[in-house]
C-alpha cells in the first residue's frame, strides 16, 4: 500500500490523473475501472485538459464503472451514466460503445448483474480500478455488512449514504434507495488500485479502512489485503493517518 499526499484537491487530482496517464501512455488498451462521486471531478477534468494538448489517447481504452443508482433515467443529471457522459466522455475520444456502465432501468437487476458480470470477465478484468470513498466506508456503493465475495448485485442505500448523497438532489425523498454496484471481488480482482479521499470528513474513515481491522463493517478495509493499492488524499483526509502512523504516509 503507498499513500500519497497531496496539498489540496487540486493537487490530489492531478497526481491521481498522472497515475491514470500512465496507466493509459503504458498500456493504451487499458480497461480502467471507473467512479462517480464529487471526488474524482477534478481527475476527469485533468485528463480531459492533458487530452486537449495531445498528450492522452483514449481511443483504444475499455471502462467499466463501479454502479449506477436504480430507476434514474440516464437523462437524469445524477445518473452516474450522465455524470460520466458529460464530466469525462463527452470530452475525450473513447467510443461510447467502449464505455460501460450498469443499467439501473433494466426490468431485470439480476439478470443486468450477471450481464455486467460478463461484460467485466470479457474485457479480461480492470487494469486500474479508480475508487472514491464513502462516509460508511463504501467502495462503489458496497455498503458495509455485505459479504466480501459478492459480484455485481442490487443493494439497499444505507440512510447515512442516502443522506450525503442527498446534497446532489432536490431533497432527500428523490435520491433512489436501490443501486447496482460491481461486487467487492471484481474489485479486488482489478491489477491495480487507486483511491482518492480528499476533505476532513473522510479523515476518520480513511484511517479505519487503511489500518483498522479487515470486516465487512468497514468495506474498504478490505483494500489492505490488495497487493497493489495508491492511495492519493489530500492532507485534510490524511489527518488521522498523519496523527497515528505518519511514517505510512509516503
Ligand atoms: C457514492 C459513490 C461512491 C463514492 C461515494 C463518495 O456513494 N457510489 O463510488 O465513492 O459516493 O462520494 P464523494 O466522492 O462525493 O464523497
């Protein structure tokens, strides 16, 4: 596990989009598992700004994204189909038939499971995972308690996620209480991982998952077990690290 840190979002975004750059100047037929959330904003938005100058080529990359919520059209703006579409897609030059995310209107959500399932094991697995964190501990929207082994599936919001994410929303009442999410293993099975944690809010959480006991409680712990996992946050969401284990920080 490496730990960078950076100053302020800015920068964490930018040294998180190096690492993406590379990954993509490297191995141009990258798959790159992709998030949504209000974190990886900025990391879009630096590759779309190295793609402009010439520096990035997308043409050849695949991407899965970790979950879309249930019932949200993807007209919706806070579809994560649309927040793709218009804070990454749009602007760069990967064919939209490459992009994959799952379908929250399908009729069936086990049967769209299983298909995302396929569609990840065809593209031969994730190179690099992008993943943000949430206050519960959620990657992707694995809520904590859920047995570490499954693969895509259909959850239940816990209210404290509903809650944070209700500031994208009207009100509470309009954020969705289902999503599909791609599964803890698909995860842990992706080559390398990068998550990106930024503000005092991820402070206490980040610091559970990194170096607290592995449980279903805390999703994320189970990152400690990856053999190739970047953590990039900014110092507010390394504060707790930095007070009780700051030689882990790099
Ligand atoms: C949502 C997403 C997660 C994301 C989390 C944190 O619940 N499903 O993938 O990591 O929000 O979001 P934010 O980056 O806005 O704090």
């Amino acid at each position: 596990m490496k730990i960078i840190s950076a100053p302020d979002y800015q920068s964490m975004s930018r040294k998180a989009a190096n690492i993406i750059s590379a990954q993509v100047i490297l191995f141009p037929d990258s798959v790159l598992g992709l998030a949504t959330g209000s974190t990886p904003v900025g990391v879009y938005k630096q590759l779309i700004n190295w793609f402009e100058k010439g520096d990035i080529d997308f043409s050849r990359i695949h991407s899965v994204n970790l979950d879309e919520y249930c019932g949200l059209p993807v007209e919706h703006e806070q579809s994560y189909r649309y927040y793709m579409d218009h804070n990454f897609f749009n602007h760069v030059n990967v064919p939209k038939a490459n992009t994959n995310v799952p379908n929250g209107l399908a009729k069936d959500f086990d049967a769209e499971c299983r298909r995302y399932d396929k569609v990840i094991a065809q593209l031969g697995g994730i190179d690099l995972q992008l993943l943000g964190i949430g206050h519960t501990g959620h990657i992707g929207f694995n809520e904590p308690d859920e047995d570490f082994d499954k693969t895509t599936h259909c959850v239940k919001l816990k209210q404290q996620t509903i809650e944070a994410n209700s500031r994208f929303f009207a009100n509470e009442d309009e954020v969705p209480k289902y999503a599909l999410t791609m599964g803890i293993k698909a995860i842990m099975q992706a080559k390398k991982l990068l998550l990106i944690a930024n503000g005092a809010d991820k402070a206490e959480i980040l610091y559970r998952s990194l170096f607290g006991p592995i449980t279903p409680s805390v999703p994320a712990s189970i990152l400690q077990l990856h053999n190739d996992v970047t953590i990039v946050a900014d110092e507010e969401a390394l504060s707790v690290i930095r007070e009780k284990c700051p030689e882990a920080i790099g």
